[in-house]
C-alpha cells in the first residue's frame, strides 16, 4: 500500500524568526497523530535545515533539500553537496523543480546528474517534472512528461519503489491557484505510472508514490487524493501556514483510513 505524502516546499519564504514559531506550531500536533501510512516532509531553505530537522526531531516529519548541487565538491560558490545534505541525516530532497529548470536552466541531463548525486549518498529524490501552458495547450503534455522521465532517468537504477518519488507538477497551476482538477492530474499520473512499470517492474510501478503539486491547499486536497494515481502533494504557498499545512495532514490521515 502507498503513503500519502504530504510534502511543503517553503521556496525562498520563511526567516529565523518564522522557521521557529511554524515549528512551535506544529511540534505537539505532529507528535500526537499516528503516522502510519502518512508521511510528512517539509523542505525549508538550506540554511534551515538543521534546525528544521533539531526542532522537528521527535516527531515523524521529514526534512528535505528543495534543490543539491550536481558536483560532488569544489570550487562551486553557493552550491550545496549531496553529500553535505547526507551528513545532515536528511534523508529526501526535490530536485528538478520547475523553478529551478527555469531560473538555473537545469536540463533533464543536469536534474539527471543532481538526482544520481542524491542516490549515491543515500536520498532519496523527489523527482518533479510537468508542463508548461503552453506545451498543454498545443496538446503536448504526455510527449514532455515521457521526455522528461526518459531524460532524468535515462539508465537510473531503481531497486525499489522507495529509491524516489515522483511530483507531477504543471507550471501552469505552481502559484498561480489555478489547480489541475483531479481528473487532468489523473491523467498524467496515470500516464507516469504505466511509463514506470514498461521501463522498470510492474510492482516498482504500483509501490511508487507519484505526488501532485501546483496551487494544492486544504479545500482541493481530499478531491485530488481520491485519484486512484495521486499518492500526495507537493505543496509551496499553502504549506507555509501552519494551520493549513496541519489541515492538510488531516485530510491525509483520514483519506488513509
Ligand atoms: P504552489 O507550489 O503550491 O504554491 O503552487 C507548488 C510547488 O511549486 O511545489
């Protein structure tokens, strides 16, 4: 059976000051629920993941990387090592969001190089892919979410459904509260799964969580959850309130009884 993931990526939000009071918020909450087919991830900015992670530490949340460096070490100003995040005990981070495709010109080969240097050091990758407005509007959605899952794991090993995760993510519906309705998702995810199971196995393709991410919130989860592919969300603005990141790990729990 699939966990549900409940993933927030804070992007570039959040000082000192507010990484602490989220987790004052949410500590007691988390530590009394029961986790066990739901998985809470948080990703902060890098300079607060080890605080994120100390303040969180007693309770089933997990801490993620939002991006790593596809270099192992050097002379990369600014860049951060998938091997520094594993000495962080971390054991998730996203890699190839859109955001960064965009705005650092990460290619399927570059999110390829940065996904390997997660799984060398033993983390597993929230893989995100999707498509513009523009490449669904010319009706052009499966051809890039092939492209790109054939790009970012041209020749990756996978041993188990475990190894990685899986966000769909439209450009089009990221900030904009414009939301895939469930079926749309569906669709892709769907699409994803059968991609999963032709190239690796059959059940690496049914245990593997594929999330849904772009303008998710607590009033569209339950309806995307109900989605026989959707296994979570990749979550940015509404992830940011504590309330309504609690909420949604509600919807969650209750969708996973
Ligand atoms: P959003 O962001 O929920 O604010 O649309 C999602 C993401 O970019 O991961």
């Amino acid at each position: 059976m699939r966990k549900i993931v409940i993933a927030g990526n804070w992007k570039m939000h959040k000082n000192l000051d507010e990484v602490y009071s989220f987790c004052k918020a949410i500590k007691e909450p988390l530590m009394n629920k029961k986790f066990d087919r739901v998985l809470p991830i948080l990703a902060p900015s890098f300079a607060f993941l080890s605080i994120l992670k100390d303040e969180l530490q007693d309770t089933a949340l997990q801490v993620a990387a939002q991006d790593v460096s596809c270099h192992n070490d050097g002379a990369f100003t600014g860049e951060v090592s998938a091997n520094m995040l594993a000495s962080l005990g971390l054991n998730y981070s996203i890699v190839g969001h859109s955001e960064c495709r965009n705005h650092h010109n990460d290619s399927n080969e570059v999110v390829r190089e940065k996904l390997l240097k997660l799984m060398d050091n033993g983390i597993k990758p929230i893989l995100c892919i999707g498509e513009s407005l523009a490449q669904r509007d010319k009706g052009e959605t499966g051809q890039v979410i092939m492209e790109q899952l054939e790009g970012c794991l041209r020749d990756v090993t996978l041993y188990t459904a475990s190894d990685l995760m899986i966000a769909y993510e439209p450009i089009w519906a990221i900030g904009t509260g414009r939301t895939a309705s469930g079926e749309q998702a569906q669709e892709v995810h769907r699409l994803i799964r059968k991609w999963l199971a032709d190239t690796y196995k059959d059940q690496l393709a049914d245990e593997l969580c594929i999330l849904y991410g772009g303008s998710v919130k607590p009033s569209n989860l339950a309806g995307l959850l109900s989605m026989p592919d959707i296994d979570g969300g990749l979550i940015g603005g509404a992830s940011l309130d504590a309330n309504k990141y609690l909420k949604m790990i509600d919807i969650a729990l209750e969708h996973s009884k």
